[in-house]
C-alpha cells in the first residue's frame, strides 16, 4: 500500500498563557475554526487545549520528545484522498518570556480542504 503525504507549513506562533491562536478553514463548503492554547508548562510538559468543529482535545506536550498534536480536519478519507490533519509541534518554551513556540503544518490537503 502507498501514502501519499502532501504537507505544507502554515506558520510559527508563539504564545504566552492563556493566549488563544485561531485558525480558519474551508472544509467540504463549510468555515471551520480550530483554535487553540496552552494552560500549563511544568517540568518540561507543555498542557494544550485545542477545539475543533464544536470537539475539545487536550494534549500533553514534552519539551524532549513527543511534541506533537494531531487534529484530523475531515473524514473524507477514500484511497485517493486521505484524511487531511493538521499536526502542532512544540518547539520551545521561553522561561524568560514566558512563552510557548509552535510550528504547524497541515498535511494531505486538497481541494475538499484549504486555509482560510
């Protein structure tokens, strides 16, 4: 069996507690908002809070490994098409500022799926 992977890089955030970031999409002829923070950072694990299409997930982030959330964006799935997800990476927290970095990419978009 063969995966097609199409990723492309939407940005780089970072935000301080309590800051929401805000993501628009076009999904299947309908606006979806994602949003998203973060409510704790102790001991290297970073707390995330995302909601999307009225769903809440929360994630536990580590500095050194398993920094990644993964938000499925449409269950449009057939096997020329797979699910398009957005993934978060954690990429920093900056004790100084007080502020958690985040790179995100959206993967397998296509034309049932855009940015917004």
């Amino acid at each position: 069996m063969i995966f097609i992977c199409n990723a492309e890089f939407l940005g780089e955030v970072s935000l301080k507690k309590d800051e929401i970031k805000s993501i628009d999409f076009f999904v299947e002829n309908s606006r979806k908002t994602l949003t998203f923070r973060w409510t704790l950072y102790k001991d290297k694990v970073l707390t995330t809070h995302f909601k999307y299409d009225g769903i809440p997930y929360q994630f536990s982030l580590y500095k050194d490994n398993s920094n990644s959330a993964k938000i499925i964006l449409s269950n449009i799935n057939n096997v020329n098409n797979p699910n398009p997800y957005i993934i978060f990476y954690f990429v920093n927290y900056d004790d100084d500022l007080k502020e958690a970095k985040f790179r995100y990419y959206f993967f397998n978009f296509n034309s049932s799926v855009g940015v917004i």
